[in-house]
C-alpha cells in the first residue's frame, strides 16, 4: 500500500505540474541506465535491441526478441506459453530479468515467463552474456536481460498506436500517449492480445503420424504501463507502474490418444518501481524503491487440481559513484525482502506451503574502475551478502578491457557467481529441504572484438571462450518412496565459444547487411548424481550448438530481412539416450518508414518458418507450421519535424 500511495503521490504532483509545450525541436535523450550494468557493459559482452530492431525483426514479446534478435536458448512451450531463458548452459532460475533495475525473477520458483511482457512496452532490451555475483547479485550465473525505458524530451504530446494481426486469429493492439517538455516526460500505454492458436501439426508420438489441430490452446492476455520522469537542474525522479495479466489455456501434450484438456493458468503480475538519480558532478547518487507482486492460479478440474500461488518482494538500493580523473569508485546496498505461499490442492490433499513464509536478505557491493586513455580500462569488485543465520563468503570479480591496435579489443572476465534457493526449494511440501546450501561458482570469459571500415564497407567480429564451473548445484531428485526433494548434488560445469560477425556495405541510397552469430556450448554434469551413465553427460534441454544467419536489405525507408536459426540435439534425459532432433528455421519480413510531419509508420509484412518444418523445442509440445504476422506501428509526435532518408 506504500508503494501504491507513493506512486499516486508523485502522479498527481507532475501532472499539476505540466507547462506548455516548449518550441525547441532538439530531441536529448536521459541515459536511465543503472551505474552497476555500465560498470559491467564496460568488460563484458552486453547485446542491445533497440526498437528499430524491435520493429525490423517483427516481434511481439519479450520471447520473440530474444530467439530472433540473439542465440540464446528459449524454452518455449508454443503459443504465447512459459518461455523461459537459458545463457551459456545454465537453468531459467540461474538467469535474471530486471525492469527499469527491478529483478524479475519470482521468489516462489526463482524465474520469469519472457512470453508475458509484450514488446510494445520495451524500449530497449540489453543481454548481458556471462555472470557476474559482486555487481549483478543473486541468480546472475549465466547472465542477464535488462529492459530499460528510454524517454525523449522536448516533443509535446506524442501518441502510439500498434497493430497486428497473424496466423491463427492472433490479434494484438497497443496505444500510447506520451507527454514530454524540457524536464517532464509522461507515458501511458496499454496493451491486448488474443489468440486461438488453433494450428495444425504432425503427431509423430501416435501411429501413422496422424494430422491434428491444437486444442485448448486460446490465450487472452492485457497490459497496462505508465512512466513518469521529471529532471531539475542535477536531479531526476522516475516512478514506473506495470500492470501485466494472462489467461491462458495449456492444450493436451502429443501422444495423447483422446487429446484432451481442462488445463489452464491465470497470471497476474504488478511492478512498481520509483528512482531519484542525483548528478553532483564528480559524485553521482542513486536511490531505487521496487514493489513486485505475482499471482499464479493453475488449475485442471480433470484431476481435481486448484493451484494458487501468490508471491510478494520489495526491493530497496541506494547506490554512489564517484569519479576523479580516471578513477571511479561505486558502491552501494541492496535490500531484498520476499514472501509468498503456494496452496496447491490435488484430489483434496494439500501440498505446497499455504501459509506465508519470507527471506531477507541485504548485501553489500564495491568496485573500482581505472581507465587509462583509450587504452585500458580494469575493474575490481567485491560483494558481501548477509543473511540471518548464513555465512555467505565475499564474492570478487575482475574485468579488462585493452585496446590492442585500433578497433581491435580485448575483453576478459572473472567473476564469483552465486544463486541462493527459491522458497519452493526450502519450504515445498512434500519435500521441501530448509538446509539447502546456495549454488556457488564461478565464471571466466575472454573475447576479441574488432570493426574494419574501409570505404564504404564496414566489418565487425568477435570471438569468444567462456568457462563456468557451479558447485552445490541443486537438484530435485526422488528418494526411495518416489517422492521428489531438493538437494546440493551437482557439480556443473560449462564451456564453450561464441562467434559474431556483420558485414555492411553502404552506397547512396543502398545498404545491405550479412550478419552471422555462432555458440557452442558443452555443459556436463561433472559428478552424475552419482551415477556411472549420467556422469559427463550433456545437461538436458542445453543445444551443444545454435547458429543464426541473417541478410538484410534496404533501399531508403524500405527493408527487407531473411533470417536461419539452427538449433542442435536437446537431450531430454540425464543419461542422454533420449533427444529432440535439431530443427533449423527460416524466416523473412518486409518493412516499410514512412515519415510524416508529425510522426513516422512501419508497416511489417513477414513469415515464419518459411520452409513449414515440424519441430519441438519442448518435448511432446507441438509447435506451429508456417504463419504469418502483419503489424503497423504508427508514432505521432507533435513536435517532430520531418527526417529526410539519407542523401536526399
């Protein structure tokens, strides 16, 4: 309730607040990224999606941005389901998904369901490859999504007004006002989705592989976002409100014989986070408040299951960053209170946790940054987490960035990394293990990168190793009465390379770009549980390799874009004898920019899974043949003058 009377405080002042629209047409834009995630971008491999690309690429959700904008590894189950996240080998739980600085990830199961937040809300998306515990804190193993608003100031009112409509009767709509003078930017924006997702595939689980049509499977999904920004002369006051809710059918798995299905699951989600930046010059200050809250309600009244799960966190930091000559010294302290229950009824008896267990947990973070010329840039970090009745070691990180000769960088990485477990993980009945000690490790990388212009030809490359080894790792696994418990089993380790390359050429009115990304990865379970067939093998659900190509074309506002993306074997058992086969998919869009006074609209046109393969990502879920999405974007800006193409 104090976030929420916060939040309509500071609403209604700005709102009180509003001048007249300013008649300067320079746009500026405010850097709202955390202190923290530069500090990381500095060393690391981070890959940006901007919405230029987002409106390339045809996305409608934060799932579709990632398969289509990275390699990264997607869980999806299909249809607007549970997509979940997995970077350099790791589990969904071992990844994190932050908003505006605000982690994601539930305190119930430890992960966020990418498929829930629509792209239209997203302004900018940066994937942060590789781990880093001191300065990214709990679950940070593999890596990290970071979404970020971008405002721009200066342009009056503004509005959105999104389209789309695909194959089987998905349709999608968003709108938008925007209000932004020289030092108060507002945004509300809403969002709806809908879809049947009635389409055919070949059961290959049933004899004679007979054609079906996917049932139970519509989805309805809303969204509600409001921003407000204000900025005096060294200040800036954000507040941010989320409103996020899906109703989803979960159709039968393949193989079933009668191909039924009552299943069904309702999330609701509510994010609320309020920032003051501070700007002294040499001294920069941060404070962040963050209000989550999740509901879950799985049912299916075919085997009497009512499932509700409802999980709370706030989050508080404040961060400083001081800066002399070429040295910066960041620090800051991290609160992180949780609370949730689960009641889940099967058949009449209870499991879960009805009633309301917490964790609190604070942490402490330092790093120093040196920067010599263009030269070298190193970091040192070092984090503390606290815990009542925990003794969690100092966690250290080291980062280079050396220039070599020209373009040519060097980037290296070594960084402790931790996940604390979930509260299904202590507290699940039956089942649940309160002695769970935290997964713990670390992570080592070292890449090249390196951009050759010549003329009007511009090449940039990079290649990458990376090694990950996780002690402790947790694991749910069946005791003698088949009853299924966590347990501190496993050593994990995982190795392997990441290529990028693009080639862009450029002549008057021409540009045409060749894009190429590559992983390879091997994440093995050192120990086996213990046992001999398992030790070794390959993580389940973890592609040794994902490759993407791309081409794209453009002739002034007009572009065009094919794209093939590989995806390996997915073994499905510890011990490997069971696997998914590797699936490759094609895919094109056509877009049109046509600049106006006031505004600009991209039309997109695309198919996907040109070539209609039958694949799986998850087993015995069935995944759509070719379909085709058609969306309009249209921006109006009061203020906006308009933008020749270029050489006009």
């Amino acid at each position: 309730m104090k976030s929420f009377t916060i939040f309509i405080a500071f609403y209604l002042s700005c709102y009180a607040a509003i001048a007249q629209p300013d008649t300067i047409h320079a746009i500026k834009e405010v850097a709202i990224t955390d202190y923290r995630i530069q500090s990381i971008a500095n060393t690391t491999r981070l890959q940006t999606i901007d919405s230029s690309r987002i409106n390339r690429i045809n996305a409608a959700s934060l799932n579709d941005m990632l398969s289509k904008g990275s390699t990264v590894f997607i869980k999806d189950n299909g249809g607007g389901r549970l997509s979940t996240l997995s970077i350099r080998g790791t589990t969904a739980s071992q990844n994190v998904l932050t908003w505006n600085g605000l982690s994601l990830n539930t305190p119930t199961l430890g992960l966020s369901d990418l498929s829930l937040m629509p792209s239209f809300f997203t302004d900018k998306v940066k994937l942060q490859y590789g781990g880093n515990g001191s300065l990214n804190g709990n679950a940070a193993i593999g890596g990290a999504v970071h979404m970020t608003s971008d405002p721009i100031w200066n342009t009056g009112w503004g509005g959105q007004l999104f389209l789309s409509n695909a194959s089987f009767n998905d349709n999608q709509q968003g709108a938008g006002v925007t209000y932004a003078s020289k030092n108060y930017y507002m945004k509300t924006a809403f969002f709806h989705h809908k879809a049947e997702n009635n389409y055919h595939f070949t059961d290959i689980y049933i004899l004679g592989t007979p054609e079906r049509e996917q049932l139970h499977a519509d989805i309805q999904q809303n969204g509600l976002l409001h921003e407000q920004f204000l900025r005096l002369k060294k200040d800036l006051f954000s507040i941010q409100c989320l409103l996020l809710d899906a109703d989803r059918d979960i159709p039968p798995l393949m193989g079933s014989a009668t191909y039924y299905s009552t299943q069904n699951e309702k999330d609701k989600q509510l994010r609320i986070v309020s920032q003051w930046k501070h700007d002294g010059g040499n001294l920069q200050t941060m404070i962040r408040l963050g209000y989550l809250d999740d509901r879950i309600n799985y049912s299916d009244s075919l085997i009497q299951l009512d499932d509700k799960s409802k999980g709370q966190n706030l989050q508080a930091e404040a961060e400083a960053k001081y800066i002399y000559k070429n040295h910066q010294l960041l620090g800051g302290v991290v609160s992180n209170n949780s609370k949730a229950y689960v009641n889940s009824v099967i058949g009449g008896e209870v499991q879960g946790y009805p009633g309301y267990h917490t964790l609190k947990r604070s942490s402490f973070y330092l790093s120093y940054i040196y920067s010599f010329r263009q030269i070298l840039l190193a970091t040192v970090s070092v984090r503390k987490e606290i815990e009542k009745g925990k003794d969690y070691p100092v966690l250290p990180a080291v980062g280079l960035k050396i220039k070599i000769y020209k373009e040519l960088m060097l980037f290296s990485n070594f960084a402790a990394v931790y996940r604390t477990p979930t509260l299904n993980d202590f507290y699940w009945q039956p089942g649940g293990n309160p002695n769970l000690k935290p997964e713990k490790g670390f992570q080592t990388d070292m890449r090249l990168n390196d951009n050759i212009v010549i003329n009007k030809l511009s090449i940039d490359v990079g290649a990458g190793i990376f090694y990950m080894r996780i002690n402790d790792w947790i694991q749910w696994v069946p005791d003698n009465n088949n009853n299924y418990s966590p347990v501190n089993i496993e050593t994990v380790t995982s190795k392997g390379a990441e290529f990028t390359g693009s080639i862009n050429y450029q002549w008057q009115h021409w540009k045409t770009t060749s894009g190429g990304q590559i992983e390879y990865i091997i994440a093995t379970n050192k120990d086996g549980f213990g046992i001999a067939s398992v030790e070794g093998k390959q993580l389940v659900y973890t592609p040794k390799i994902k490759w993407k190509l791309s081409q794209s074309l453009s002739y002034y506002k007009t572009s065009f874009l094919i794209q093939y993306d590989y995806t390996g074997y997915r073994y499905t058992t510890a011990d490997n004898s069971s696997w998914l086969p590797p699936y490759g998919l094609t895919s094109a869009s056509l877009s049109q920019e046509i600049n106006t006074q006031h505004g600009n609209i991209y039309i997109t046109a695309g198919v996907n899974n040109i070539f209609n393969i039958n694949y799986e990502v998850i087993a015995l879920r069935a995944m759509p043949g070719r379909w085709y999405r058609v969306s309009l974007l249209l921006n109006l800006q009061k203020n906006k003058k308009l933008t020749k193409p270029v050489g006009e």
